[in-house]
C-alpha cells in the first residue's frame, strides 16, 4: 500500500501541475479523480500512511475560529508608485546615478490581488501567511493549499520562501458575483476584494470553491543558488513546478520600459486577470544590493500604477 500511495502522489502531483500551472493536462479529468478516489481509499484503509503533503489534503483542514499570526522570515517589501512617463524616467536616473548605465530591467504585470507569501520545508508547503504589515501576517495555509497551483510538495527538498500574489480570474469573479446575486447577497466590487475576502474565510471549503490562482514573483531565503540575476530566479520557479506570470519582459532602457507599459495599458482588457499596474526591476541582483532598499521599499524597483 505504501508503495502504491508514494506513486499515486507522484502521479497526481504532476497530473494537478499539468493542469493548473501549465495549463496542458496529459490525461482527462477522469482519470485523475479516479486515482485522487483510490488514493482517499487507501487512506482511510490506512490512516496512518496518511500525509500533510498528499494531494487527498488540497481541501482539508477544520473551520477555523480565527487565524494565527506568522512572522515572516524576511520582511515583505512594498513598491515606490509611478504614475507616468516623468516619474519613470526619474526612477531610471536614480538607478543609473546609483550603478552607471550597464544593466537591463525586467517588466512584470502587476497582479491585482493579495501578496502572499508561501514557506517550503525540505521540499513541502508548510505555511501561507498574507502579507500584513510587511513583517507580521495571517496563516492562512488551509486556504492558499486550495488554490491548484500551488505545488503541495516540490520535487526537490529545499526550505524557502516564495511570494507571489494570490487572485481571482475575471470569469470566476463574474460567475461568483452572478451566484451572489442570484441569492440576492451583495456583489464583490472588484476581484481583488473577492480574492482577499475569499483568503480571509475560516472554512477552507468556501475558499476551495472560489477558484483563486496565483502567480508568484520572488524566492527568499533560499541560500546560494548560484542566481545572479532576478530572470532567473523567476526561471528557476518554472523548474520548480510553481506557476510564474509569462508576460514578463527583459528590457535593456526606460525607452522599452515605457513601449512594455504603453503595450499593456491598450492589452490589459484582454487578459483573463486584472492587472493594476506594471513592475519594474533592476535584473542584476549584484546591482540590486548596491541600490539597496529604503525601510519598507527596494530603491531597485518600482510599480508604474494605471490610473485608476
Ligand atoms: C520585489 O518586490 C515586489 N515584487 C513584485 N513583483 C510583482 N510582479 N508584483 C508585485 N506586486 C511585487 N511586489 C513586490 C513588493
């Protein structure tokens, strides 16, 4: 039996991470409830071969009566705002007064969602915390283990952190607002407010049914990797089986830095997530520790904010 539960976790595992992460299922839906029906089997036949880490544990967990607190390992920084073209290019004088002009920026879509950070011990999600004040959270691991695409356990047993934001697609934001008032409830005014309410219920089961996602943006606390560049450290969470947002860009001047934001403000109403704004980083992370952090931002990043 032991050995048949570690091969039905290998195989649900990757099933889940074909489906959710890449978006590519190798096999119908069928088969994989069939082999999550077998494996929930052999668990209650032998319950102590049952583990935190099985995928039968996606919606587990009681209803809570409140969340715990959680420190976080390191703090979790916010972004300076932009809110034009002025505003960028006196961010990209900063930089290069800072490191000269021999370095390249990385563009990433700036989710509009809840910023979560999430705690992998020897290779297992062990907690979830949101981001609070930046230093003290909410665990609300029973919550962040129903979202699919966040892999249970990584095929390698590293401890870290990687945050990310967590968020509701547009059409589970519509379906869920039609339910709501179907049952003459109030609507959510915007996704981001029904993914932060939706993180914030006590029953893991309501949080399962509300189809978040997430795209996760940074690794912390992993030691030496041998990284030296932030692209890479986002290629890195590829191999690692988490689900990163694939409209980044490296861009070598502020002059494609505003042709990225200027290409996102007319394509954001075709994506299938909001987005608020775009993220701009200095790529070399050498160059971001010369440019250091002031007390709650990185002086090697900032956030182009869309009008509202
Ligand atoms: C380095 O710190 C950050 N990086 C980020 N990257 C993306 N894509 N989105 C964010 N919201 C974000 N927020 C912070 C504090």
């Amino acid at each position: 039996a032991e050995k048949r539960i570690q091969e039905l976790h290998e195989l649900l595992n990757q099933y889940n991470y074909e489906y959710h992460v890449l978006d590519k299922p190798s096999v119908p839906d069928s088969e994989y409830d069939q082999l999550l029906r077998e494996l929930i089997d052999l668990e209650d036949q032998y319950p102590e071969l049952q583990t935190a880490d099985s995928p039968s544990q996606r919606v587990g967990g009681a209803i809570l009566d409140a969340f715990e607190k959680v420190e976080h390992r390191s703090q979790m920084l916010s972004l300076g705002n932009a809110f034009n073209e002025q505003d960028l290019r006196d961010f990209d004088r900063r930089v290069r007064q800072a490191v000269g002009d021999d370095f390249s920026y990385v563009c990433e879509l700036k989710i509009d969602g809840l910023a979560v950070s999430l705690r992998y011990d020897k290779g297992v999600f062990v907690q979830g915390a949101t981001r609070g004040d930046g230093t003290i959270g909410e665990d609300i691991t029973s919550n962040l283990k129903t979202i699919r695409s966040i892999p249970l356990k990584i095929k390698e047993p590293l401890s870290f952190e990687v945050r990310g934001e967590a968020f509701m697609p547009k059409r589970s934001f519509e379906a869920l607002n039609k339910v709501k008032e179907d049952k003459g409830e109030e609507p959510f005014a915007n996704p981001r407010n029904a993914a932060a309410g939706s993180l914030r219920q006590l029953d893991p089961k309501i949080a399962a049914s509300r189809n978040l996602d997430i795209y996760l943006y940074a690794l912390a606390d992993i030691g030496d990797t041998g990284i030296d560049s932030h692209s890479e450290g986002l290629d890195q969470l590829d191999k690692l089986g988490f689900k990163t947002n694939p409209e980044r860009k490296r861009c070598a001047d502020v002059e494609e830095v505003l042709e990225y934001v200027e290409s996102w403000t007319e394509r954001r109403p075709d994506l299938s997530y909001d987005i608020d704004g775009i993220v701009i980083k200095v790529d070399s992370l050498e160059q971001q520790k010369e440019l250091g952090t002031t007390a709650k931002s990185p002086r090697w990043a900032i956030a182009f904010k869309f009008p509202a």
